[in-house]
C-alpha cells in the first residue's frame, strides 16, 4: 500500500479527537468520510496505515483510540452540582440539583460522587475558599483529619475538618483558618456525616 498523505492523517486525527470529545465515542468511517470528502474504503486504508504505523491513533475495526481521546482518559464518574456548603457557621442548606458533571476518573478517581460551592473562609488553610467547587464522596464514616461534610445537633450542614471526640464523646469539626479562627472548634454530640471531601476544583477568576 503506497504511503498516504501526511496532511490527510493529521486531517483525519484532528478530526477524530474533536469528534470523540464531542461525542464521547468514535466517529464512524461514514462521518469520517463525508467530513473530509473521501471514501470509506479510503478512510479504512488511512486508519490501518496509522495504527500499523505507532502514530498514536489505534483503530480495532469498531472503535478509534487517540492518545487524548482514549477509553482510559474518557472514563468518568457522574457526579450532580448540589449547591453550597458553609465553610462558616452551621446553616440549612437544601439539596437543589444545579447541574451533572462527568469527572475524569484518570484525575478524580472512580465511584459515587457529588459537588458542592464553598461558602465562606474558615477552610482556607486547607485550600478551601469560597467558590471552590469541593468534590465530596457520600458516606456516614471518616477518619480523624478528614474534611467532612456534616450535619450538626440542629441538623445544619458544614465543611470541617473532623477531629474525633473530646471527652464528652462529642464530635468535634475544627475550622481550619488560624488567622481568623484561632482553635474554634463545633462541638456536636449527634454528629451526621453526610461525605468525606475528596478533591477541590478551583477558580481562578
């Protein structure tokens, strides 16, 4: 088979890649071909040549992998935009679905999660300022030193760092901004915990 088209293969890869993050799956031979004004047969030969020659696109007869573009870097975990959570005072914070999201999981990891915007400054000192997006993973348990999303005696939600229990067997949620909150601490004796925050996704703006 006679060398194909440099041009043509750059053509073809850039094509694929901004199909596949479009679409989250291969462009068929058909879309391929209408696009770039060719053949189906002419793509196929364009495909195999690429993948024989280690070019960073694969072509396995059903499905196109790109370096960018591949089934381990489009893998994802839904994940829903819930609203805000105080990083302040305890408040009452209803759960309003503002939008779904797909998480990379190369980067956040696999599972359930949710998202929640921050609100307020005493988690600064763990990175956590206000409209930061906090990736939350939803569970009842978590260990000494983990930011918790927790609901307090009067069932108001907050992100703290959950410190175990004091001597009372109380819960106790330490702000984590020592300019402005020298030790304060929420001592909560029914101690909810709605999610362990997991990663931060920040704004720049």
């Amino acid at each position: 088979m006679r060398t194909k088209s440099t041009q043509r293969k750059d053509q073809i890869y850039r094509f694929v890649n901004e199909w596949k993050q479009s679409h989250g799956a291969s462009p068929s031979l058909q879309v391929i071909a209408s696009h770039l004004g060719i053949s189906r047969t002419t793509v196929y030969r364009y495909l195999v040549e690429m993948t024989k020659e280690n070019s960073g696109l694969i072509y396995t007869g059903d499905h196109i992998d790109t370096r960018e573009q591949n089934r381990d870097t489009m893998r994802v975990s839904p994940a829903k935009l819930v609203g805000s959570i105080p990083c302040g005072e305890a408040q009452n914070m209803d759960e309003l679905v503002e939008a779904f999201f797909n998480l990379p999981t190369a980067i956040f990891g696999s599972g359930d999660f949710y998202l929640l915007h921050a609100v307020g400054d005493s988690m600064e000192d763990a990175g956590i300022c206000e409209g930061d997006l906090v990736v939350v993973r939803p569970q009842s348990t978590a260990r000494a030193g983990e930011i918790v999303v927790a609901l307090d005696d009067q069932q108001s939600s907050t992100l703290k760092r959950f410190d175990g229990f004091d001597a009372q067997n109380r819960a106790i949620l330490s702000y984590m901004n020592e300019s402005l909150y020298p030790g304060k601490v929420i001592l909560v004796q029914d101690l909810h915990i709605q999610g362990v925050a997991q990663h931060i996704i920040k704004s720049l703006l």
